[in-house]
C-alpha cells in the first residue's frame, strides 16, 4: 500500500512463521482484508511475506484496534491460526507520532 496518514495514528504489527498446515490460509487473509477494509478507522495495509511474513494494519486509534481484535470472523481467524497456520507469531501495536518518505506529501 505504502499509503500516507496523517499521524498521530497506530500500527499493528504482526510477524509470523508459518507452520506447515497452510490450508484455507489464503482465502481466509483474503476475507480479513475484506473485513477490515470495512471497519470504521481502518486506514490500509503494507505485507510483506519471505521466511517471515510481516503484515503491518494502519488505524485511526485503539478503539478501532479493539473492534477489529473483537470482530467474530476474525477472532475465528484467529483461532485458526493459532491452532493451524502459524508455528510463530508476535503483535506489537504501536502509535506513529511522525511519518516521511520519498512519496510523502511533504518532508517532515
């Protein structure tokens, strides 16, 4: 995506392994995106996937973080992940206070 927001704004930054059960894996990321595309907040998306697959969700504030941490197909994804996809994985969940790059609107 490699979007701009205007910060102040959250990250939620999940890394993983995946283990060696990958089925349904890619329709059910497919409808999360969907899903969170949707919700009130959600600001975009940057993925990476190698050995570590790194997926980085961009919202408004931490009440929208909580809505989507408590939406009922994604805590199902969740469990799945947790049972299936995922030999490891690690959420940090942190607030941009500045953001710049080459695209950006301006240089901070």
């Amino acid at each position: 995506m490699l979007g701009y927001f205007e910060p102040p704004y959250y990250a939620v930054i999940f890394t993983s392994v995946r283990g060696g059960d990958t089925e349904g894996y890619d329709a059910t990321a497919a409808r999360m995106f969907e899903l969170a595309s949707q919700r009130e907040g959600f600001l975009g998306v940057d993925l990476a996937r190698g050995d570590i697959g790194i997926t980085i969700s961009y919202w408004r504030d931490l009440e929208a973080i909580r809505r989507w941490r408590e939406q009922v197909e994604h805590l199902e994804a969740q469990r799945l992940g947790r049972e299936r996809w995922y030999a490891r994985y690690r959420v940090r969940i942190a607030r941009v206070e500045r953001e710049y790059g080459r695209d950006s609107p301006e240089l901070l």
